[in-house]
C-alpha cells in the first residue's frame, strides 16, 4: 500500500446506534423527503413526543490545514462548523418554544466520513496500532444564541475540530436527546436526527490558502459568550 495514503479499511465505528427507522419516516409510513432527496438538511421524528427535530448546517466548513499526528499541533477547521436545532410539534409550522425545551438533554455527536458520505473516516488504521483522524471535541451541547437578524435559537458549535490528514471530507451530525433511563448503567441513547455538512477541503501545510475572516455569525455568537475564536483583517497568503 502506498505510504502516503491512509489505511481506513478496518475503520472503526464509534458504538452509537444507528437511526430506526421510525425516526426517518412519518406517521402515514411515507418516506421523509430529506432522505429520499438528500440535501444538507436532516428532519427526525420522535413518535412519542410528536415532535420533529431538525438539524441545519447554518455555517458549513470551508477548509482546514492538516494537523499531523503531533498532540499539540492543531489546526481547527474554518470556519467553526455551527449546527442549528429546529424542534416542531408535529402538525405545526411554527418552531416550539425554546423554553419549553428539555436543553440539556440534547447532545450533538460529530464523525469524520468521506467526501461522498459513503465511508467513515475517523479511525485510520496500522496495526496493531488505531489512530484518530478527527481531533478535538466531538460532542456539543446547545447554546440559545441569537443569530445576526436578532432571531433567537438553539445551535451547537465546535470550534476546536481539527483533521490529521489532508484529503476531501464532510462531517457527520447525530443529534442524540438523552432521558433519565440514559443515565443508568449499559443504557444507550437513540439517535433522532443527522446531518452532513458540505465537503470541504483538509490542505497540506505548503497547500493551505490561509484562515479567513470569521463571520457575521461567529461575531454575533461570540459577542453574547460563545467560545469561539474570532479573526478579523485577515491577510490574504502570498502564493509563489
């Protein structure tokens, strides 16, 4: 096998369950259409509350500088992906009221796959060695947080994810709701909505264009506490 290229063939899962499918269709049977027509948008339904819960990459990852296999080189990805939750009463259009969410039982879990969603990639293997390809922290609770039109909602962020290895990649979002039954010993949570970020790009150390200026949202985020790096007037790199 070529050395430069890495080894996912017995890549390793990490043991969260999958979706059941009671939760990618609809009381009538019928299929959701997000999963019959895949975009970046991923809509759960919860038969026992009669509650949907909508995932939405409200800020998708543009690209990130490889960050090696050294611990304390870290180049997180840019801008910080940031996932917003949409929660709805089965039969209404209108968003349920944030405060009449359980939020600190909601758990957003983050997973490296390949570009066309088809393998995951975050386990890359050398036996008898397993090494992470996805660094950082993985797992995000919501903030309520107002967005830059002054629109108040519940939204995940992870500032801090950085990639190994250079390649073409998206992220994977499982949005688990835990209960008190989660928290007794051997209990597992379900899964009750995922989404896909927009693949981007993980450069070599010469290949990498540069970070970019953080965003409106970012600002806005930051500006009411969030921890997120913020970078303003940023230079563009300069090329050979």
């Amino acid at each position: 096998m070529n050395r430069d290229q890495p080894n996912y063939s017995n890549t390793t899962h990490y043991p969260y369950p999958q979706p059941e499918p009671r939760f990618q269709q609809f009381a009538d049977n019928s299929l959701n259409e997000e999963y019959t027509n895949p975009t970046y948008r991923s809509i759960g339904l919860d038969e026992r509350e009669k509650r949907t819960y909508e995932l939405v990459v409200c800020q998708q990852p543009l690209h990130a500088r490889m960050c090696g296999f050294g611990e304390k080189d870290r180049r997180p990805i840019d801008p910080p992906p940031i996932v917003q939750l949409i929660v709805k009463q089965q039969g209404q259009d209108s968003p349920v009221d944030v405060q009449m969410l359980q939020i600190p039982f909601f758990v957003l879990h983050v997973t490296l796959w390949s570009d066309d969603r088809a393998e995951e990639r975050n386990i890359i293997s050398n036996p008898p060695k397993c090494t992470r390809v996805l660094m950082g922290s993985l797992v995000s609770s919501p903030s309520l947080l107002k967005n830059p039109e002054g629109e108040q909602g519940l939204y995940f962020a992870f500032p801090d994810l950085s990639i190994r290895t250079e390649g073409r990649y998206t992220l994977r979002f499982s949005l688990m709701k835990l209960a008190n039954s989660d928290f007794q010993e051997n209990a597992k949570s379900k899964i009750v909505a995922q989404v896909f970020s927009d693949p981007f790009t993980v450069y070599s150390a010469k290949k990498f264009p540069g970070m970019t200026e953080s965003t409106e949202l970012s600002k806005a985020f930051a500006k009411q506490g969030l921890k997120i790096p913020i970078r303003n007037d940023v230079r563009a790199r300069k090329t050979d």
